[in-house]
C-alpha cells in the first residue's frame, strides 16, 4: 500500500469495510468512465467469493476496469492473455527438472494469485479453458496428483468478446455455471465517450494507473469483515421460496432449452445477500433479488434455436420471468 494514501484500507471493522468497498466505485472511475454495474458485479463477488465472467466488444475497457479494481485493492494480481496456442500447464504451472538437485519441483502458474485476470478467454480452446475450472471451484490446482492450495481471497476476472466474433470458442456450460455473474459491458453513452476522449487528450495513460490516481481503498482485512458481515444478513423463508420459485421457472419455460440449477438458485441467493449488504440492511427484500437476476442467471439459461431466431434472448426471458412469478409480501 502506498504509505501517502490517506483513504486505505481499514483494520477489519464492518461498517468501515462498507465505506471501503464502497469508495472502489469513486477509485475505478478515476480510470474508467460509466460502467457503475460492472464495478458494482465485480464488488458482489468478491464478497460471494465467486468469479465474474465480462461480455463486450473489443476495446470498451474491459481490460482496463479489471486492472482498476486491482490497483484500488490491495491484492496481488496477474494477466493472462488467452490465444489459441495457450496451454493447461501455462495457466496452472508444471513440474520443472532442475539439473542441479536432479529432481522434479513445482514452477506455479499465474492462477496463483489473488486475482486472476483472464483476458478474452474464449480465443483458447476448451481445454485449455478447463484448466480453470478446479481453480474456480476447488480453489486449488492439482498437478502430478499434488492439490497445492491457491490464495484467499482468489477470484478470476474473465473477458470475453460475443460470440459471434471470428476466432472464439464457446465456453463449455460447465465452466459457464462456475462464474458466479456474467456482466455486460455496454458501448458508452455520447457523453461518456466525450469524457473518455476528454481524458486522453488531457494525457491520461491507460498504462499507468497510479498516474491516473487511482490508491487502494480497501484490502484483504476489508474483504473478511465484510464477508462475515455478510455471511450474518438475513434471509427469510419468503425470500428463499421467492429464488426457488423463479429458478424453477426457468425450467418451466418454453423459450429454454436449459434452465437454471440448484447451484444457480444458491448463487442468486449469495449475490442477493452481498448486495442487500452493500446498500446498508442487514436483510434481503425481494428487490435485491431482481437486481442481481439477471447477472446470476443469463449464462445459466440455454435458449431454443427457434425462439433465439425470433430474436428472444436470455435477458428477455429472465425479465418475462420475474414479471410473473408471485413478489413475496
């Protein structure tokens, strides 16, 4: 942490965590204009300890919002860039032959690390997407039969280009339900793109984060009281009954394929809890529910080719859903 930053972390308390964690979205937009849902999705797992997978056309920050947040945490962080060519073990780390002992030892891979920044990963084939997988579910990396544990907190950051663009490969439905939310980064507004031209021609370095401002406002010890001042918000039956009965929809509904699963619903209810927190109850209303639904469920849902020919897409569906399904009171 830089010794001149008045505003960092604080001791572990849960109200100043809050405010920490809070202050990321203040820090971020030092460096990225908009985007507020993004850096709010990012925050809510953090606190689930769950993985975000980002969705946008190349070149709308992606990268860049990723690295922020990095720079506005006091965590260890590291870049892997997905090409075709990539290998397993260059994400995970592999047995190396050192000449001098005449023994095998472990060279770790980038995965461990705090967070993990997983750039355009749908340009690397399955396999190599898959090596992740025990990482974002296990939290360890198993190599040679030896599970070697990763860091707390841990969280991959993956950006993605849509799929229709030339040179990507579809992540497999497995790895899809690993990612606690996938986010959609948006093309900016006028304005917004205005204030980013803005800052360019004033001289700002996407490069250069520190230049730019932007201090850690908040560290691991944050993380962990928050987390357990999470883990403490309460959710009533009515509320668990209300997630249950919309996932259950998803399966029921004509315009699917796939539907959501009992690991879905149980992210929803996490995500739902974090953010109930973040806006300062200690309890979560069904409005928490619908505002992270559509992040927690639409990489979770499969749409049938005819309706998808109709134009139907994931987010419609999910919003036809929460219309129709019973609020609790």
């Amino acid at each position: 942490m830089d010794p001149t930053t008045d505003n960092a972390g604080t001791t572990g308390d849960p109200g100043s965590a809050r405010a920490s964690l809070e202050a990321l979205r203040a820090e971020i937009a030092k460096a990225v204009v908009g985007q507020d849902p993004a850096v709010t999705g990012l925050v809510v797992a953090l606190l689930c300890r769950g993985h975000v997978l980002l969705e946008g056309v190349p070149g709308v920050a992606k990268t860049l919002l990723v690295r922020a947040l990095a720079s506005a945490l006091e965590l260890d962080t590291k870049r892997v860039q997905f090409t075709p060519d990539l290998m397993p073990s260059d994400v995970t780390g592999s047995l190396v032959y050192d000449t001098r002992t005449a023994e095998f030892s472990f060279q770790p891979g980038p995965v461990f690390t705090n967070l993990l920044l997983a750039d355009e990963i749908n340009r690397t084939p399955p396999k190599t997407q898959s090596s992740l997988l025990e990482a974002m579910e296990e939290r360890q990396v198993t190599v040679d039969g030896t599970p070697r544990p990763l860091p707390d907190p841990f969280l991959v950051a993956a950006t993605q280009n849509p799929v229709e663009y030339e040179g990507t490969y579809p992540l497999p439905e497995a790895q899809l339900d690993r990612f606690l939310l996938k986010l959609t980064v948006p093309l900016p507004s006028r304005q917004d793109e205005i204030d980013v031209l803005t800052r360019h021609a004033a001289g700002f370095n996407p490069r250069d984060l520190r230049a730019a401002g932007v201090r850690p406002v908040a560290n691991a010890a944050d993380l962990e009281a928050a987390r357990a001042a999470v883990a403490k918000t309460t959710i009533s039956p009515e509320i668990t009954a209300y997630v249950v009965d919309i996932c259950r929809a998803t399966r029921e509904s004509p315009s699917l394929t796939l539907g959501v699963s009992p690991r879905g619903a149980t992210a929803l209810l996490a995500a739902s809890r974090a953010w109930a927190w973040l806006t300062g109850r200690d309890y979560v209303i069904p409005d928490d529910v619908k505002a992270l639904a559509l992040p927690t469920l639409r990489h979770r849902v499969q749409l049938r080719p005819e309706a998808e020919m109709e134009g139907v897409t994931a987010d419609s569906v999910i919003n036809a859903i929460l219309a129709h399904v019973p609020v609790p009171r």
